[in-house]
C-alpha cells in the first residue's frame, strides 16, 4: 500500500486523487458530525461547498425529508436547521432525514475528491473501523486528505491521520514514505498519551471553545465511539452496510 | 510578533501576505542557492517561476552579465548556464552576474510574496544572521512561508522553520500559537540533535541522491555557513548590506 498525505485540501488538485483511495479528516467536526449523524439514523448526508449548492439541493428534494446543516467560521448558519455540532445529531432529530451539510472546510475536502475511487470518511470516531476496512480492501494508493482550517495545516487532522498509520502498521518503514506521512506519524508518536488534552489545545480547539463549543472537543476525541464506516459515492455519503 | 506558517505556497493566497514580513524557506534548494550565489559574489537573483518568464527576462539584459541558472523536477534545464545546485554557484562563476533562477518550487513561493512588506530568504545556511535581524526588526507580523515539494510538506523546509521559531524564543507560548508553528517547532526539538541525518532521510533528499545531488545535503545543512542576509525587493534579490 502507497500512501500519501495531503494536509490542505487546496494543496492537491481533483486530478491527484482520481482513481485513488481517499480518507477524509475533519475532525473538528465535519467527519465527526456525518458519522454522528449516520450512526443515529440520517439516510444519507449532502456535502455542499456553499449556500447556493445548499439550496439548489434542497429546493431538488421533498422539505419533509431534509435538514439543512453547517457553519461558517464555527458559528450556524441562519436559516438553517442545524450548526456544525455532532451534538445536535441526535437519533430524535435526524432519524431517515437527508442532511444538507456545507461547512468551512470538511465538505469541501470532500468535493475535492469526487474523482477519487473509494472516499472515506474518517475521525477519532470510527478509526478502528476504518483500520479494518482498509486493512481488508489493502488498496494499492491511499491518501489522507486532512481538512485543515482555512487552508492552515490543522494539529487534530494530522493527530487522527497519524493513528490511522500507526494503526495500519506499515512495517516501520517510515523513512520511505512521504514527509507529510513520516510528520503525521510522529506527531501521533509523541502525543498518543494524552491525545484529548493535544487536541483541545489546538488552534481549532481554541475557536471553538470561544463560541461555546467545549463539548464538541470531548466527543470528537473519543476513539472509536461511532463505530461506523461511511462512504461518499456519486454526490452522498452514506453508511456502508456489511 | 504574530507568528503563521505556511506548509506549501498554493495554501495562501498573495493577499495573505500583503504588507507582512515573510521568510521563505527551501532549504532544498533555492533559498540555499540564492544565499551561496550573493554570498559568492553575484550582483543579483531574480526569480521566475517558468522558461518563458526566465527567457523574457535574459532578452531584456546584457547577455555577457547574466546566468540562467534552475531546474525542473531537480534535473538541470537544456540551454541553461546552472543547474540548482548551490555547489554550482562558486565565486569564479558567479562574481557580478545577474542570476535568473527558475525552479519547481523555491521561486514560486518567493513569487507568491511579492505584496508583502518584506521578503527575506531563509534557509539553515544563514539561520543566525535571519534570526538576529528578525529579533532587531521584530516585524509584527510574520509568516514562514515553506516552499515544500509539488505542494506537499517538506520535513526539511518544517525543521528549518522549526529552528528559527526555536531561535526567536517566543517565550514558551507554543500553545497559542498557529498549529503549523507548534508542528514545526516539535519537529525540530524531536531532531535536533540528528539534524543533518533527518534531512538526509526526507523525500526530497532521496530524489537528490537519486539525481546524484548527495553533495548538496551537506552543504544546506551546514547552520550559518552561509551567513548573509538577502531580500526580495521589486523583482529581485540582493544581499542586504549593513
């Protein structure tokens, strides 16, 4: 298995990740808040890139079914029924709903890789999950599409990717594979023993307690705590069955 | 002093670095080049980022003072004086000429921050003498703006970053800091004391061994053995005197 890491989505172009498998990483909080959203009964979640391509879905499908979601800069959108929050994922909320998800940075790393072969999503959340999937299917090119912030290298994203490789075991070759690959690792290497503490003092973290968000940090951070695998293809993600 | 860091140029915009002080830094191999090429005695460096750039500017000076030095994916380019090697660059060579350097990634990123305040070369070379001036000048904003390699993370651009931060001494608030400054400040206390065998180890090095460029290794890893100040300024880049 080839592997590569990309740390900003902006830093690779459609045609780098065609026919290649993909991970996406937005912890905070895209990829935690569809796999959240999924594991409590959402059908199937939209990434959008922005407000018209978030209306001109919704305006497609029947009002009864959809919820609208995301943020812009952390903070809801108005109008919207939903923030950013996997916390207001709730079971009661979006049970057989689509949800319409255009957020600052995840749903775009998404769109990124519409060219891509297999697109995953990952997080805290589901990394064993996606560690056995991956380990199943051993495709021949993986990358690691970390979400960022604002085009900025994000310290939760490569702290994720980082224990999705130490976890994928790659025979410690690791002054073979790309730098962005070797620096996850090690960034993971270092803070494994306190990984929520790491986190929470990142610079995202920081944003996000400043808009009252704090217990978004604790749900993000807890390994394999949405056991869920799911998969965007053809426009939606959805949950991958068996 | 407001410190960011860039991993790769395509993640900023030029408005991003409109009226801030910027220190680009590829340490494989412009930044190294340019300091050994003024250090040595050329007049001046001006940066291209293509053939076509590199052509206008040759046409438009005297034939018998300028060198077209560069490379495309490390190799040499056909018709071209120099490659990208600093090892090139020696007094006898260089003394009083203008240097029109295009390369895959240095020139671009020193491009990018053409509407910034100020635009300083970095690299291990002359790591005191950029920290000392940083240090007098005390910019209030500056960004590290790493070249890395095709729009990937470079470990040896990030460790030479790493070492500057190390060197400024922001007063032990790493955690306040933008994580792609916390990141390259961890990279360098990790491997501080194997520097050179690190930067041996990254990608980039091993696609200059494999192009028979091991030399140069040495050479841009060898701290302060270069130590002269250089600015880009109105399209080129002279050696900053007194």
């Amino acid at each position: 298995m080839w592997i590569d890491l990309i740390v900003t989505p902006l830093a690779v172009s459609e045609d780098e990740l065609r026919d290649r498998t993909v991970v996406v990483i937005d912890v905070l909080r895209a990829s935690t808040t569809i796999l959240t959203a999924l594991a409590n009964g959402a059908r199937e979640v939209v990434p959008v890139s922005d407000m018209s391509a978030a209306s001109r879905v919704a305006s497609s499908l029947d009002p009864q079914t959809i919820l609208l979601g995301g943020e812009r800069n952390g903070s809801p959108i108005e109008g919207y029924h939903l923030g950013n929050s996997p916390l207001e994922y709730q079971p009661e909320v979006v049970q057989g709903k689509i949800i319409i998800l255009n957020t600052t940075n995840g749903t775009g790393a998404i769109l990124r890789a519409r060219l891509a072969e297999e697109v995953l999503i990952g997080a805290f959340v589901n990394l064993s999950a996606l560690v056995e999937y991956l380990r199943h299917r051993n495709p021949k090119e993986l990358i690691l599409l970390c979400a960022g912030w604002r085009n900025r290298i994000s310290l939760e994203d490569m702290l994720c990717a980082g224990m999705l490789l130490d976890r994928l075991e790659l025979g410690g070759r690791w002054e073979e594979v790309p730098d962005g690959v070797r620096i996850a690792h090690l960034l993971y290497r270092t803070y494994a023993d306190r990984l929520q503490q790491v986190v929470a003092s990142s610079s995202h973290a920081a944003r996000l307690r400043s808009l009252g968000y704090e217990a978004d940090l604790e749900h993000a951070t807890r390994v394999d705590s949405v056991p869920v695998l799911a998969r965007y293809h053809e426009g939606v993600i959805r949950k991958i069955h068996g």
